[in-house]
C-alpha cells in the first residue's frame, strides 16, 4: 500500500517525549485541525531541524498518514517562530491559546478559519504593550462565536438592548443581561462590578482602547470567570488556563 503525503502548514501547540530521541508534537493544522505528528529522531544534537519544534513554530510539514490518527513527519520547513519568551506575560497569554485549541474539536472543514485566527492572535500579541488579557479576552470571544457558544458583549441575552453595558451575566439565558431585566426575570444573575461591564461592552473593538483602560486584579478574575462559567455552561467540562494561574494571582 502506497503511503500518503500531505503537505500543510501548522502551528505547534504543544511537545512531549515519545523516546529517547523522538518527540510527539500536538499540531494544529490549516487543512486537518488538531493532529498528532512523530518526529523521529528530533532529540540528536546532530539533526539541522532540532530547533524547528518549539511551541508555536509556524512550519511547512510534509506527513506521511497512518491508519491511526498519528502522522509521522517526513521532512519540516520553518517559516516564522511566534513565541514571545522574553516577554513573560504575553507568553503566557500566547500559551492561554494554544491551552485553549488543545481542549476544543475542530473539524476539517473549519480547520482553515481557526487556524487563521489562531495565528492572528499569536503574531498580534507581542505588538500590545499593555493590557494583552484584554485581546485575550477578544480572542475568546471570536473562537466561541465559531464554536457555535457566541457570547455577546453588546446585546441584552433578553430584550436585546445594545445601547448600555450589561451589568448581570446569566446562566439561563447564557448571556449578559440589563438592570430592568434582572429584575423582571426574577433569575439567579452574577453582578458584575460597573468598570468590568464597561470594558466587557467595549471587547469587540477593545485594540483602540488598549492604552486608556486600567485594569484591577479583582476585575480582571471576575471577567475572566465570567468566560470559564460561560464555556461550562455550554460544554459541560471545565476550562482551566494553567498558563495564566500566576498573571491572574
């Protein structure tokens, strides 16, 4: 049986040891989604491909497919590395989302748009100078909206009001809702502080504000459990950036 070639580009979401010479890298891929590759041999200090498999390398990947879900790799081009490591929070930022496309199912068809985005948001961080959780936030916001769990900054999840900032998130209605609703639902609402409703409002177009908003520790951990409780209220499974533990301290 003749083996099978494909060629695609993807970004490194995350490496393990296979062997004492070989590396298994979670891939994202902009025609297969999330897949698993063996590199053989990637740990010997001779190979002139060593340095290509860090996290967020950008490569050119030549596979070859198995009849399990594994690739093994047949040869490697880099063509950018993304990873901001002298920058420690918008690394960590970075790697809040990768974290993020290692816990969702993409399927071959939507691979391309994620994959797009993912990038976007990798190249774009290391541009910011302040308030990099604000894009995180934005990032989230767009890769729910694909994942078909939208969560709508700007609009009463009820009366659709999109005039105001929402001060009440709601589970039943999986969205942010207005004071006059609150009342009139009569249903369990997490308040929100009035400058986190201001800046959740202001999320889509949060890249001109970046400079002007200041942002507390207290609010930063309520909007960013806001996003938690919104992805368990949709996928039933918990969602936990280990990556952001200590930005969020």
């Amino acid at each position: 049986m003749r083996e099978r070639q494909i060629i695609t580009r993807g970004i490194i979401l995350n490496r393990t040891d296979y062997t004492d010479t070989s590396l298994i890298l979670d891939v994202f891929s902009e025609d297969l989604g999330r897949i698993s590759v063996i590199v053989k041999g990637a740990k010997r200090e001779k190979r002139q491909d060593t340095g290509f498999y860090s996290l967020m390398n950008v490569l050119e990947w030549t596979l070859i497919s198995q009849q399990s879900e594994m690739y093994i790799l047949k040869s490697s081009n880099l063509l950018e590395s993304t990873a901001m490591t002298e920058q420690w929070e918008t690394f960590s930022l970075q790697c809040a989302g990768l974290e993020l496309y290692r816990s969702i199912m993409v399927t071959h068809e939507e691979a391309s748009e994620y994959y797009e985005l993912l990038y976007s948001y990798l190249v774009f961080l290391p541009k910011i100078t302040a308030n990099g959780i604000l894009i995180f936030w934005r990032f989230l916001l767009r890769v729910f909206q694909k994942m078909g769990i939208e969560l709508n900054v700007k609009a009463c999840a009820f009366c659709r009001k999109e005039d105001i900032p929402l001060p009440y998130y709601n589970s039943h209605r999986s969205g942010f809702v207005c004071q006059d609703c609150t009342s009139k639902l009569n249903e369990p609402s997490i308040p929100l502080d009035s400058h986190a409703a201001n800046i959740l409002h202001s999320l889509p177009y949060i890249g001109h504000l970046l400079i002007d908003i200041q942002l507390s520790k207290r609010e930063t951990a309520e909007i960013q459990s806001i996003f938690l409780r919104h992805y368990e209220d949709h996928m039933h499974q918990k969602l936990c950036f280990k990556s952001l533990i200590d930005l969020l301290k």
